[in-house]
C-alpha cells in the first residue's frame, strides 16, 4: 500500500491541486485573481524551459541515431503516421456528425459578424515567415517554434555527419539535453499548485460560456472527442503493442492529460510526454524526434475540430455537408489545419480562414466557426498532446524497434 502511494502521489496530488483550484473557482470567484499569478508564474517557467528542452532533445536524437538505421526511414514513417491517423480521425468525426445531427443553428443572426483581417502576403512569403525566420535570435521565441525545431533538427543531423570531428559538440548536447531533465523535474514540482491555480482561473473565467445556442454542436465536438481519446488511442496502442501497449499507454497518460487539460498548452504538456514515452519504453531516438515534431505538426485535437467547425459553419447556411466534394475537401483542409497549420502561431486562425476561403461561408458564420473553435480548446488540447506519444508508440512498431520496458 505504501509503495502504491509513492508510486501515485504525484498523480493523487495533482488531482488535489486540480479540484481545490475548480472548487475555489466555482464558490470563491473572487478570490480567483489572486490566484491567477501564482498558475502564470508556473506556467512561465514551463515555458522559458521548453525552448532549450527542444533544442538539446532534438539535436542529441537526432544526432546519436545510430547510421545503420536512415533518418530519412523514421521520418517516412513518422509522417505516414501523421498523416494516416489525421484522415482516420477526420472520418470518425464525419460519421459521428452524419450519426447525430445538429439543427437549429440557422438562428445565429447575422449581426454577430466580426470583421476579418486579411493577411495580403503571398504563400511563398508566408512558407518562408512559418519555416524561417532572419535573424539567429528571432529562433529564441515560442511564436517561431517551427523555425526553432527545424533549426534543430537539421543541427543534430550536422553534428551526426561530423562524426568524431563533433565529438565535443555532441558531448555538451548530451550533458545540456540532461540537465535540462533535471531542471523539468525540479519545476514539475509545484506543478500541484500552480496548475490548481490555473485551473481554478479557468472554471471561473470559461465555465459560464460553455452554455447557449452552441451546446449542440459543442457537445457533439466532446463526446466524439472523448470517444476517440478512449477508443482510437487505445486501439492505436494495441496496435503498436498489444495488450500490454494499452496498459503502459493508460498508465502513463494521466499526468499528461491533467497537464493539457489544465493549461490548454500542447507545449506545456510536451515535458510530461516525453516522461510518459520514457516510462512506455518507447526509444528515445524515436521520442525525442517523434513528439516534439508532433507537438506543433500533430493535432487529433483539432482535426475533430476542424471538421465540427465546417460541418456547423454549412448548418448554419443550410447547405448540405455530405456532397461528395465537399467531404474530400473537409478531410483536405483538416490535413492542413493539423499538420501544416497545428506548426504555426494561431493556426487555428489561420486553418478557420482557409476553410472559410475555400467553401466561400458567408459572413454570418463567421462568428460561431470562431467561437467554437475557443470553446473547443481543453479537449483538443488533450487530444493534440497526449495523441504525440500514441504516434510515437505507432512509429516505433512500424519501424521495428524494440520497446524497453525494463522486463
């Protein structure tokens, strides 16, 4: 019994941080802003560290993979996986709105139309603002994490060819991808307390505007959401592993999902990831490539999204959703939102006006394809965080390697 609870006090008073903080934000509102700091400074701190987290993970995976094994394969298969699951997830969701669905919504009024900021740079202007950026220090801030983790990525690939000649270099990125651990395990520490405070901002700040004329097409987002985070991540790793996949993936999931849930932050939640993947026995040469890459290139998350938010948008227009055509570009434009969109700051944005540029939507449902998008963001943000290391449970089963589980 002792060690149960040695093994599970992390998780047990993670949990108490969680519902002290939704009881303070549901019977003590005001108390809440003075909360509010103590969940910022935490979330902060996570945040100064995930910039040198992904530098040296990234660069010492990729570096010490070993050369009998291609990168150029892991790659392969990790964006088949990508891109394979994002379409599966995109049918899921067209069934569950085909299964069950939603009326009522033509009565959203028009005049609840905002005005749109339209961005008049070129695509080529744009893929080189979303790759790269101009200067070396500009790599530094979360707003250009892309730029930063291909910056990364192709570092370590320069350190893998360089051989012995980048023995040193390699050295200091092994020892500074080490402490870096240390130092997350130091911050995760207070996690408790600064998630509890957090989320009790979150249930008072949130909580009333889950509630009107988008409760139908919300509720159908949640529970198709909830269904595919049960059923098509445990079926993802069964598949990678059998039974016992399943297990190690349940096990290792709760932190993660309490850290998503409670900051509404894929990149918040990627430290407790990588912990997960190491707990899972999933190499490190694939997790240290595989989530990260998935924590701004893989969003379940926002394919459900995606494809909720077009299917209400047509609703609302009285349009009919399951043309032919109109399908294959939904399951198109949620492969863009997810995969080259999930890259970029406010993605979201960006893939909600695309969607709207290509079906041509009418102003009027502009606004509720908006919202939604917001109100939709905790359990997508579970879905997009935690679906990173199911991806990398995936990858390592179809590029044959061995998970170490220690037995």
């Amino acid at each position: 019994m002792h060690e149960t609870l040695r093994n599970y006090s992390n998780i047990i008073l993670l949990l108490l941080g969680i519902i002290v903080g939704s009881l303070l934000g549901i019977y003590t509102p005001a108390f809440v802003p003075y909360l509010k700091p103590i969940g910022d400074i935490f979330l902060n701190l996570i945040f100064v560290s995930i910039i040198p987290l992904l530098f040296f993970a990234i660069t010492a995976s990729v570096s010490n993979i070993n050369k009998d094994q291609p990168l150029g394969r892991v790659m392969l298969i990790m964006s088949a996986v990508f891109i394979v699951t994002i379409v599966v997830v995109s049918i899921f969701t067209i069934l569950a709105v085909w299964m069950f669905p939603i009326e009522g919504l033509t009565t959203i009024a028009g005049s609840e139309t905002e005005s749109i900021t339209q961005d008049n740079a070129g695509w080529g202007d744009r893929l080189v603002s979303f790759l790269t950026v101009s200067e070396f220090g500009n790599l530094l801030s979360r707003q250009n994490i892309l730029a930063f983790v291909i910056f990364s990525f192709l570092l370590g690939i320069s350190v893998r060819n360089a051989g012995p000649r980048g023995e040193t270099f390699s050295r200091f990125i092994k020892s500074g991808n080490e402490v870096m651990q240390q130092l997350l395990t130091l911050i995760m520490k207070i996690a408790p307390l600064g998630l509890g405070a957090y989320f009790a901002y979150q249930v008072y700040d949130l909580g009333p505007q889950l509630f009107g004329i988008y409760g139908k097409p919300l509720g159908l987002y949640y529970i198709a959401g909830i269904v595919f985070f049960f059923v098509g991540f445990s079926f993802y790793a069964f598949l990678s592993y059998g039974k016992r996949g399943v297990h190690l993936f349940w096990k290792n999931n709760i932190i993660p999902s309490l850290t998503a849930v409670s900051t509404c932050s894929s990149l918040a939640t990627l430290p407790t990831n990588l912990e997960a993947a190491r707990k899972i026995g999933i190499p490190d040469s694939i997790a240290s490539i595989v989530i990260p890459l998935g924590n701004t290139l893989y969003k379940n998350g926002s394919a459900i999204s995606s494809i909720v938010k077009i299917y209400v948008a047509f609703a609302i227009c009285g349009w009919n959703f399951f043309e032919t055509e109109a399908l294959i570009l939904a399951v198109g434009i949620t492969l863009l939102v997810s995969i080259v969109a999930g890259g970029i700051p406010n993605g979201g944005y960006i893939g909600e006006m695309l969607m709207i540029s290509i079906y041509g939507l009418p102003d009027y449902a502009v606004p509720a394809v908006l919202i939604i998008g917001t109100l939709v963001d905790p359990l997508a943000t579970i879905l997009n965080a935690t679906g990173d290391t199911v991806a990398a449970m995936l990858v390592t089963k179809f590029s044959k390697q061995k998970f170490d589980t220690g037995v």
